[in-house]
C-alpha cells in the first residue's frame, strides 16, 4: 500500500512527522514516500504543487497531508500561492467527497465553548462537496464592469455553478453513509437566493426517493450555520456544496473543543483518498511544538478504513486516541486545569506507547 507523505507548510510537519511515527508501529505492509507541497514547494522548487508531486499523489492509494499556507506567501500571484496545492490535489484527483466528523470527545466536553450539555455526545458529518461550486466555476477574474452599480468601475468576479452529475454524486454519497449512522441527511443551500441551490435543492430531492429509509430535510445555510451553535445534536449528516462546506465545517469543528481534534477525508470515484486534518497551517504556533497532532493521527485512521481497507488498524488508532485523552494528555489547544499539558512530540508518543500496548506514564 502506497502512501504520499506531504507535510506542507507551517505546523504540518510537526503534525504529519507524529502521525507517520503512529503508522509505522501499526506493523502493517506500507510505503510511504514524501514529497514537498505548499510553501514549502514553492521555495524548494518554484511551485506549490510541483508535478513530481503531483505523480507521487497520483500514483499513491492515499495521501497523507499535513496543512499548507504561510503569510509570507500571500503576496505571491495566486497560481503559485500555497493553496493552489491542496486545491490543485482535489481537482486533479478528483477528490469531489470531503467527509469531515465532529465528535465531541467525553473528556473535551468542557473544551467547548458552547455549554457542556449542548455538545456533549455530539457526533455529525459534514459531508462537503469538494471539486465545483465557486470555488473551481469559471469564468472569474478581474474586468471593468459594464452594468451593475457602477458601471465603468473596475470590478472582480467569480462563477457559482453546479451540474446534475456533481450534485447527484455527492447526494448518494450523503446517503449512502447517512445509513451506517442515524439515516438523516440535512442537505444545506441557499434555494431562496441562488439558482445554483435551488438546483441543488431538487436534483437531492430526486436522489432521495432512492433512499427511503433516510430522511431529508433542506436547510437555508443561514439557518444551518444557527443551527448548528443552537441545537447542533440534532444534526446526522449535512451535506452542502464547496462553500457552504467550507465554513460550516470550520463552525462545526468549534463544537468539538478544538480544530485541532478533527480529521478529513477527501475521496474520488476510486476510493483514493486525501486525508488532512481539517485545521490549516497555523503559522503563529509553527516550530514550538506545540500543536495537536490528534487531528493528523485521526485522518491517518480514516485513511487506514477508507482507501487502505485496514479496519482493524484504524480501530486500534482511533481507540488509542481515546486511551490518551483518558488518561488526561493534553496539547494547549484542548488544556484544563487538572490535565497534563504535552507538546506535540509527548502527544504522539502517548498514542503510539497505547497501541504498542505498553503503560502511559505521565512524563
Ligand atoms: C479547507 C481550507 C481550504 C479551503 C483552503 C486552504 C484552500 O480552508 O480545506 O477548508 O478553502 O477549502
Ligand atoms: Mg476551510
């Protein structure tokens, strides 16, 4: 089983480098090879997104990837931003189903910054649509404005756009893993605005007599994003498109105490997988030691049941997680009084000391 390894830029390397350690002691038949992307490419290579990287992803069942972005970038034209990279990943492999959890841990109910009862027990799944929306539709680009409020003035633009195959597939896939969970699928638009959402509004509405033993309800993402601060629990699986996704997956993950705790999973047609945490690079901690590799460790599960078909490997990594938090460790990002706070090197050896099966001993 082949695995690219792309750290990226910022904390990823710190991340990534303890999510490795917990996969190389799980003993099982995998290669992993690493590769430069992000910033970290563009300065070794000239590009984010370097085409021998682009091979090495291409070839891999999975790819396991760290975060990339970094201020010093930004000032850069936007193909050779850092971003470009992960989003140049998505396009090319075709990565159109982002699965992203929100579990909220027992021990991290007070992590939150919503009261405990809200939160506690929590666990939904954004499912985002990952390869269109207004994110990839063209034409976009900078013009002078012919209409509009102000015509003859410069103005900027882009396309919202979906078709019935992007739509449909996403739905079946929102569907399809609403019923190994609570059969219910929220599908998040904005129909009483957007043309492209009251399509995706109908064409779900279609899929769903395929599935009668889910329920679907439709949502305004307005309402979605109350919603889900309000009453988050009463959420199973939201499905929505790019955008949408974007920021309610960053809402969501709030819930659970710490972005730092919350995987992803982005698949394509074939099952090949991109796992990254759902948290971004992080500049202002990089280098300290001090980020949450949880996130990290647990998309490597993810990779593990979805593209590697390793079940039990996945289960024997996201149960020590839990045996970690039990026993009280604690990066600063999901710290209390009366838990021990650990850097990122303590953290990873925690969960690799729970899988090998010897004792957690607070250091
Ligand atoms: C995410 C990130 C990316 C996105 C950025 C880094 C391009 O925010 O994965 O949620 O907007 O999709
Ligand atoms: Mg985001």
């Amino acid at each position: 089983m082949k695995i690219a390894v792309l750290p990226g830029d910022g904390i990823g390397t710190e991340i990534v480098a303890e999510a490795v350690r917990v996969l190389n002691v799980l003993e099982l038949p995998l290669e992993l090879e690493q590769a430069p992307v992000g910033g970290a490419a563009y300065a070794a290579l000239g590009h984010p997104l370097p085409e021998s990287t682009l091979k090495l992803a291409q070839a891999a069942d999975a790819v396991l990837f760290g975060a990339v972005g970094d201020w010093k970038y930004d000032t850069l034209e936007r193909s050779l931003r850092p971003e470009q990279a992960i989003l140049g990943l998505r396009k090319h492999l075709g990565l159109f189903a982002n699965f992203r959890p929100a579990i909220c841990y027992p021990q991290l109910t007070h992590a939150s910054s919503l009261k405990p009862e809200l939160v506690a027990g929590l666990d939904i799944l954004i499912i985002r649509e990952l390869t269109g929306d207004i994110y990839f539709g063209q034409p976009r680009g900078r013009r002078t404005a012919v209409d509009g409020h102000f015509p003859g003035a410069e103005e900027a633009f882009d396309t919202m756009r979906y078709s019935r195959p992007e739509i449909e597939r996403i739905a079946h896939v929102a569907f399809q893993a609403a019923r190994q969970r609570g059969k219910k699928v929220t599908s998040v638009d904005k129909a009483n605005v957007l043309e492209t959402f009251q399509f995706w509004k109908d064409v779900v509405t279609e899929v769903h007599a395929q599935y009668p033993d889910v329920a679907l309800e439709h949502m305004y993402v307005d309402n979605a994003a109350m919603q889900l601060v309000k009453a988050p629990k009463k959420f199973d699986v939201i499905v929505t498109g790019n955008m949408f996704g974007d920021i309610l997956s960053d809402e969501a993950s709030m819930l659970t105490g710490s972005i730092g705790m919350l995987p992803s999973a982005s698949l394509n047609a074939k099952n090949q997988g991109l796992y990254e945490p759902s948290h971004g690079s992080a500049p202002d901690i990089a280098g300290q030691g001090i980020a949450n590799p949880l996130a990290t460790i647990l998309s490597a599960a993810m990779m593990l049941r979805f593209s590697l078909q390793q079940p039990e490997a996945a289960d024997r990594v996201e149960n020590a997680v839990r045996a970690v938090l039990a026993a009280g460790y604690r990066t600063p990002d999901i710290w209390s009084e009366g838990t021990h706070k650990v850097g990122t090197r303590e953290m990873g050896d925690a969960v690799v000391a729970a899988i090998t099966g010897k004792t957690i001993t607070k250091s």
